[in-house]
C-alpha cells in the first residue's frame, strides 16, 4: 500500500509537470493524486467494485482541488487534471484495443464497457463535487 500511494504521488506530480502546473505546487498535485488513489485503494480492500471506488475518489479528489485551489489562488483544473491521473483505466482500455486486434472481440468489449464506465465514474465524481460546492456556496451567502 505504501509502495502504491508512494508511486500515485509521483505519477501525479509528474504530470503536473507536464501539463505546466506552476512548480511551488507540485507536492500539492502529488498530495491530491495520492489521496485520491488512498481512497480507490480503501475502497476496493472493502470489497467496493472499481466503479463507485473511482466515483469515491474522483469525488475526493474534486473537494481536495477546491481546497487547494482557494488556499493558493490557482485554478481548480491544475489540481483535478494533476489528480485523477493515477484512476484513469488506460492499461485497461490498451487491453480491450489489443484484444480488438486478436480477434477476441467479447473479451474486448467487456474491457472497453468497463473502462468507459470507469472514466464515467470519474467523470460524474468531479461533477458532483463541483455541485455540492456550488450549493454550499450559495448556501453561505444567502
């Protein structure tokens, strides 16, 4: 476990790097993407499937950015993009292309089926996040 959320730290602040996310914020990326991939690993060690545990952590992620985002006057997007990267199925959707070639085409379509559900999740974790700030926003003012 430790070894896993050691590497989500660095595959996230590493693509901070790439995406040019301002440098004094990549331990913050790292931080972001770590935690996210805590909560998927929690989450599938309790027998949750990989879709509610990246909804879950898509969603953690998401709250994570707001925080970090008013704290140090920077953009939500440079945090979220930063984060989600260690939940993104892409080793499962290169297993559904490769199956597409070698002709197993019930084996592909499972794999593509649930690497789009996957992303969905992450998707709509993001989405309710941005929601539920939108409401505690309006909330507090009014």
């Amino acid at each position: 476990m430790i070894e896993q959320l050691i590497v989500s730290f660095i595959a996230s602040a590493a693509f901070g790097i790439l995406f040019n996310s301002p440098p004094k914020l990549m331990l913050q990326c790292g931080f972001v993407g770590m935690a996210g991939w805590f909560v998927y690993m929690i989450c599938i060690d309790n027998q949750i499937g990989p879709i509610p545990a990246s909804l879950a952590a898509s969603f953690v992620i998401a709250m994570m950015s707001h925080l970090f985002a008013k704290l140090y006057r920077t953009p939500i997007i440079v945090f979220n993009v930063a984060g989600v990267i260690p939940l993104v199925p892409g080793g499962m959707a290169y297993d559904a292309m490769r199956n597409i070639v070698e002709d197993q085409y019930d084996q592909a379509i499972q794999l593509a089926f649930k690497a789009s559900m996957i992303s969905g999740a992450i998707a709509i974790g993001l989405i309710f996040s941005e929601v539920l700030h939108q409401v505690m926003r309006k909330r507090v003012k009014g």
